[in-house]
C-alpha cells in the first residue's frame, strides 16, 4: 500500500510542473489534478472519471498508471463493494415486510429500476461536473487532434537484455522524468509535447508514437543515442555539448 495523492505531488514537483501545463497536455482540469493529489475523490463525479484520471495523470508523470488503479480498486471499490453486500439482506428484508415479496420477477425489476436510475445519475453527474463541456475529459489516444497543441504519446518498451533509457520532457537540460532499464513484456507511457530519450543498447528498444509502431533511428549503428520525439516522429538527435 502506497500514498496515492502524495506520490503523485512528489513526482510532479521533482520535475518542476505545475496545473496549468499537466491541464494543458491531458485534458484534466486543474482542480481534479488537485483533488487526485489531495485524495479528495469524492470531488470527481465517478469512479470511472477517478480511475481514468488517475491513470492519465500517473502516466503524464512517467509513473505506472495501472499500479495506481489498483490500489484504488483495492482501498475504496473493494470497500464500497462490501458495505453493499453488509446492507443488502436490510434491504431484502424490508422488501419483504412491505408485501412485494421476493420473488424471481420482482428481485429482476428491481435490478432493472437500479441499473436504469444509476445509469441516470451517472449521466446527470457527468453533465454537472464536468462544466461546460459537451464530453467526458479523459485523455485522448491521440491527443493532437483535439488540443490547439499536439502532444505525443509515446510508449516504450524492451526486448532481449532490455534496454536502459533516460526520459526527458521539454528539455534535455532538465532532470530526467525517468531513469531505469526496460525490459520486455513492462512497458511504460510518457506524454509531452517534446520528449528527449538517452538510450543504452537502442536496438533493444521498442517504440510506439500515438499508437503506431515506431523503427528506431540508428538502432544498430551504436550502443548509445539521442532520440528526439514531437507528435509527429521519431528521429535520431546529436550528442550534447
């Protein structure tokens, strides 16, 4: 078990972000960023939106999105599951001393009237949540159609031995936003509009930008290399200094 909203406010202040520039490049707006930092999750209208969120975010920041999703699902889907299953005999039992009964037909229309009215409330929430927006704003699969800026979503992975890269958003002058050897079948996600990767062993590498399979530049000329990415390509970049 991990602190979810405190990992995740450490991560972005050690690479120096701030709400407006994550807002711009996720399409989450600001004060969820903070209510998932703040571990105020009854401020988003859904769970769905948590763990869409949550995901988002964890990935944006060069962390394990996936890893946070479960530790959700295990701290407050998990409960909330119980406390359901606690009170449903109360609610059979009421049922019951009212005269409807229990039977197979009357057990299916109440489950019907549930899905329908939870349906509604879902769609009510959404609606009042989310502002003016005529959409849920989870992060697109290729963000660059929707935002005035186009951002790149690049997913990297190893095979063979792995290969060990550093991870740069912005600039190459800046700390890393990850650091560690990829090995095969662990993928991991990173978001920016320009990325900067320090690659050891590149033909180990795997790559996918906005979903499409990317050939690495130069993978076979070279134990080291500097690859450059915008949300239109993969390319070889010169050494620093």
């Amino acid at each position: 078990m991990f602190e979810i909203g405190n990992s995740l406010r450490e991560a972005r202040l050690r690479q120096g972000l701030d709400f407006p520039e994550i807002e711009q490049a996720t399409k989450i707006r600001g004060k969820y960023l903070r209510s998932l930092e703040e571990e105020q999750f009854d401020v988003l209208p859904a769970q769905t939106y948590v763990k869409g969120f949550l995901r988002s975010y964890a990935d944006y920041l060069g962390l394990d999105g996936q890893l946070y999703v479960d530790e959700f699902n295990s701290r407050y889907v998990r409960g909330e599951l119980e406390e359901e299953a606690e009170q449903q005999p109360l609610r059979t039992r009421g049922m019951a001393g009212s005269g409807l009964g229990g039977g197979p037909r009357v057990t299916a229309v109440v489950v019907t009237v549930a899905v329908i009215a939870g349906f509604t409330l879902f769609v009510f929430a959404a609606w009042k949540w989310g502002g003016t927006d005529k959409s849920p704003t989870f992060v697109l699969d290729h963000p660059g159609k929707a935002a005035k800026k186009p951002t790149a979503n690049l997913v990297v992975s190893g095979v063979a031995g792995g290969a060990y890269v550093q991870v740069y958003r912005g600039s190459r002058e800046k700390k890393a936003i990850y650091q560690g050897t990829l090995e095969q079948g662990h993928p991991r996600t990173f978001v920016g509009r320009h990325l900067w990767l320090y690659v050891f062993a590149p033909a180990n590498l795997r790559l996918q930008l906005n979903g499409k399979p990317q050939v690495v530049p130069g993978a076979g000329t070279g134990a080291r290399r500097w690859l450059e990415v915008t949300p239109k390509r993969v390319s070889l970049a010169p050494p620093l200094g």
